[in-house]
C-alpha cells in the first residue's frame, strides 16, 4: 500500500506530466488544457476508488 503523501505526490506529478505533453502537443489554451486535465484526473482518481472499494470487498479485509 501507498501512503497518502505518496498518493499526492503520484497525483501531483501525474498533473504536472499531463499538462507539459498537452502543451508539447500544441494545447496553448489553459482553459481547454485545465478542462482536459480535470477530466483525466477526475478518470484517474474513479480508477484509485473502483480498486479500493473492490480491494475492500474482498474476503479477510
């Protein structure tokens, strides 16, 4: 298992990764590319909770 501050700093640079490769790919508009990202982080973050929730469910946790 990961820490919360790991989880952060995962999130964080997962952010940060995501917004340099969509401004190297031409999305100059912050407003597009922060509509972009908080998608994708939002996909991401619904990914961790489906894994918790489904690591939780399994028998002895």
């Amino acid at each position: 298992m990961i820490s919360s501050n790991e989880a952060k700093y995962l999130i964080r640079y997962s952010v940060k990764s995501l917004g340099e490769i969509g401004y190297q790919l031409g999305f100059n508009d912050p407003l597009l590319l922060a509509s972009i990202l908080r998608n994708q982080v939002a996909i991401f973050l619904h990914s961790i909770e489906s894994s918790f929730f489904n690591i939780m469910r399994q028998p002895g946790n």
